[in-house]
C-alpha cells in the first residue's frame, strides 16, 4: 500500500508548498480541506498528518477548525503556524493575538534537538507569517525552540505524537526546513521515501487494469505533455484497448495539428484526427465572456468526443491528462474559497458524456509528468513542449474570436517562440505565448500614421504552475521579438511585455 502524508489545508498560500516539499523526500502526499470528515481520513489511513496555516485567527468567529479526533488516530500530527495555534486550542492550551506581528525572517532557538529537529543548528533563520502567538502550551507538551516574539516558536507531545511549528519549514527563506520537514516524514512517521516515477508508472499500469477490464478507452490528445503521457501510460496497461482522439478546434498553433497528429503516429499510439475547426469558431461566434469561451469549448469537445466515441463498440471510458493543479484551481480545497477558473478537463463531463473517467495523472504536478514521461520513453521534444490550454488560442484573444485576430495572433506566437529557440532560452522558460489585446494604438509606419492592434509578450517561470515568475528574457531579444512582430504581423504596430507574477496574476490571461 502506498505511504501517504494528508495535508489539511486551512488557505495558507503555502499549503501546496507543503505537499511538494513532502513528495521531494519521495513520499506522496495528499492535500484536503479542513471539512474532510474523520471517518474518510481513516480509509485514507495516511502515515502521518500536516495542518497547514492560514489566514484566519483562531478567535476569528467561525475560524477553521477540525475534529479533535484526528488527534486520537494514533499517528503523528504537524501543525504549521495557524496549524500549531488550532492544536493549541483544541487541546486546552492558550492562544493570544499578538502585539507584534512576527512576519518575514526570524532566527529560531532550538532548546530540543531530538526528532523533529535532529542535525538542525541550535541557532538558524526561518520564516514567520502570524499574528497570533501560543501564551500557554496544552498539558504534556513542551516547549522546542523559541523565537523573538515567540517564546514557544515549536512545540511537541512525544507521548501523543504530535509537533507544531510557529514558523513555515516549507518555504526556502526557512535554511533547514527541508531537514525540519525530513526528520517528520521520514524519522517520525517512519516512511521509507519510496515513491518514484518508476514507482508511480507501475501502481498507475495495475490501477488502470483493474478500474478497466477488458473495456475500450477513448483518450483525449491535445498535443500537450499531459495527455502524450497519460496516453503512453494507457498504453502500456492496456495497447490493444486505447483509442486516441485528436480534436483540431481551429484554436491551435500554427502548424500545431499536422506536428501533433505526426508526433503521436509516430509513438505507435491509435490516432483518430477530427478537424472541427469550424464548429468551433461558429459556436464561438460573438463570444468574448472568458468564462463563457471556456465552457463552450467544453461542452464542444464532449459534443465531438461523443460522436467519435460512439463509433468505437464497447468504449467505456474517457481518459484525460487531468493534473493536481488543475483539480486545486479548479474544485477549491478551502471550501467556500472563489473558482479561479474552469478547465474544459476538471468537471462535468462525466455528467455530460456517456462515459466513465480514467485520470491517471490526477495527483501529479507538472515536473512530476515529466519525470513519469522520461520513465515511459516519451520523446523530450514532447516532453519539453510548454503547457498549452485545452481552450487554445481562444483564451489568448480578449474580447471576440475572429479569423483575423486568429491570423495575428499565429503569426506572432510563431515568430516568439522561434525567438525564443533560436536564442537557446526555450528549456529555461516554463510558458511563454503572446496575447491579442483588443485595442488600437496609434503608431508610425514610414512617416504614415497608424492605428492598430497591440500584441503582448508572455513568458513565465516555474516548478508546477502554481505559482510564476516572469521569465527574465535578455533586453536585445526582447527587442528583435518587437520589431519582427510590427514588421511582419500585419494589423500590430505594438508590443509589450507582461511582468506580472502568480498570484496574483495568473498565467493565462483568460
């Protein structure tokens, strides 16, 4: 049975951190909102349990809280900043609202350098986010390290198995919090650090034969890493029983669908090739509601899928190359928190085709798929590609979809990402694309005015997705990007770079 660390998650920005810092130590982890029922915990039968911070005070009225049961489980418990303060109250200690906020970096003291601090300096830097501080520690613990403003910056009950930590071990800024993090996964709970990509494949190839039988599986290609490896993993459970479909929408890149349709014959996969361009755009026709845009695309590539499905006899599944970010932005993991926005892959298409899902990448972040795709052989020209929405171009146009936005908006991606080749900076970027801003500037053009469209310039960096940097590129190539797109793209007299991280921006526009 797979080792498992569940997170409970009370809306920390840090919660995913968390649960990425545990899978590094090479043990999966799960993150769950803090409603999670005590009962479906224990069929989970995690190893050990990490409550996340957040942002609420525990004397907030009606501040996240938890079953004091999970306390009783009998196996280790971490609590993290607003983690450890819950701790506190549910077990009889004492929280106060501090007078000094203790944000940013702190030295931490550690007075107990047994288990959860085992080979961690006495003295070294961390990183502090709360208002509120432990006065008075519950009965049996006792106090492990101390800060400035924290006279109990960790805490822990050796007899119930359970530790808390002011500060966040998750983030860099804390020095030793992969250790401190480490010595809790592997020391405590006693997980072996065992799972890999090669362990991952091997679980998924069983899982998928057994959810199967000797049923047909339609899967959706979009050309991207996602859906190449979970159709390669497909494959190998069950070859003689995949079918792949490629849905051309007409919102691809240039020359996207003719690369894809040859990538994927070429990897022995049973293509089928739909070009539904047209129904597409004419369902898209007027549309300029983002929200809208990616609901109808959705409900089309259902619309398509199952057409294409019904021809295939004893077809009975769909699979999608669905990721954890994905489910996380897309079914909220803080409860009554806002959609950031829909997938066409997370959601209601079960509801909507006659067809049962098989989402074998559904726990994994992107780097993770990427490692599981070397593992399988997945050739790293496609393994390398930047994510791509499943709603395309569409989300990349503001406002109306036109043919005519659609031509300026190819011809410029090609020359950026051509750019961005040619200069050898492709790999080093995790994203980059360009926009169709729907306004008109005004320019010069060989000493005659102009008024045209605006393009803008999108390259991020980053791990999984869930959060970016803008991509650094070099001023002179940014340059030589500017000039062909206004000299080449016809209807562009402008362009811009966008410098905006995620959050709070996202990386798509739409």
């Amino acid at each position: 049975m797979r080792e498992t660390i569940l997170v409970l998650d009370f809306g920390s920005q840090y919660t995913q951190l968390i649960a990425r810092r545990v899978r590094e130590l090479g043990v999966y982890s799960e993150i769950k909102p803090f409603t999670t029922p005590l009962e479906e915990i224990r069929e989970i039968s995690p190893k050990a349990l990490i409550l996340s911070g957040g942002p609420s005070s525990v004397w907030d009225e009606d501040s996240p809280t938890v079953d004091p049961g999970i306390f009783e489980l009998g196996i280790p418990v971490l609590g993290i900043c607003y983690g450890m303060q819950l701790t506190t109250k549910l077990l009889g200690g004492k929280v106060e609202r501090s007078e000094e906020r203790e944000y940013g970096p702190a030295t931490l003291e550690i007075t107990d350098g047994d288990d959860l601090f085992y080979n961690v300096p006495e003295e070294s830097g961390v990183w502090m986010s709360h208002g509120d501080r432990v006065l008075e520690l519950p009965p049996g613990f006792k106090s492990i390290a101390l800060s400035g403003n924290s006279p109990a910056a960790a805490m822990k009950d050796v007899n119930r198995r359970i530790w808390g930590t002011q500060f966040h071990p998750e983030v860099v800024h804390t020095k030793y919090g992969k250790e401190i993090l480490s010595n809790f996964v592997i020391g405590i709970a006693g997980c072996d650090g065992s799972w890999t990509p090669r362990s991952f494949v091997e679980t998924a190839i069983s899982d998928i034969r057994e959810k199967v039988g000797g049923s047909k599986v339609v899967c959706g290609l979009s050309g991207g890493v996602d859906s190449a490896v979970a159709a390669v993993i497909i494959q190998h459970a069950i070859p003689d029983q995949l079918y792949c479909i490629f849905v051309d929408t007409g919102l691809l890149r240039d020359k996207e669908a003719e690369e894809v349709v040859a990538s994927f014959r070429d990897m022995g996969l049973n293509l089928i090739h739909v070009d539904a361009g047209e129904r597409f755009l004419k369902r898209l026709e007027d549309v300029t509601d983002p929200e809208k845009k990616r609901k109808i695309i959705g409900e089309e590539f259902v619309n398509v899928f199952e057409e294409e499905a019904s021809r295939i006899e004893g077809a009975e599944f769909l699979a999608q190359g669905t990721l954890y970010p994905d489910v996380i932005e897309s079914v909220s993991v803080k409860g009554p928190s806002a959609t950031i926005k829909s997938h066409h892959n997370v959601g209601g298409l079960p509801e909507k085709m006659n067809l049962k899902l098989v989402e074998p990448l559904r726990e994994l972040f992107k780097d993770e798929v990427r490692a599981v795709g070397a593992e399988l052989g997945v050739p790293p020209e496609i393994l390398g590609r930047h994510p791509f929405p499943g709603p395309g171009l569409a989300i990349r146009i503001m406002g109306e979809i036109t043919e005519e936005r659609l031509r300026v908006l190819r011809h410029a991606d090609r020359i950026f990402i051509a750019e961005l080749r040619s200069n050898g900076i492709y790999d080093d970027i995790w994203q980059a694309f360009t926009v169709f801003v729907p306004v008109k500037t005004v320019g010069v053009m060989g000493d005659e005015r102009t008024y045209e469209s605006v393009v803008a310039l999108r390259a991020v960096t980053s791990l999984d997705g869930m959060t970016a940097s803008w991509a650094r590129i070099p001023y002179d190539i940014l340059e030589k990007i500017s000039v062909r797109i206004i000299n080449e793209v016809r209807g562009v007299n402008r362009v811009v770079y966008d410098i905006s991280t995620k959050p709070p921006s996202t990386i798509e526009w739409e």
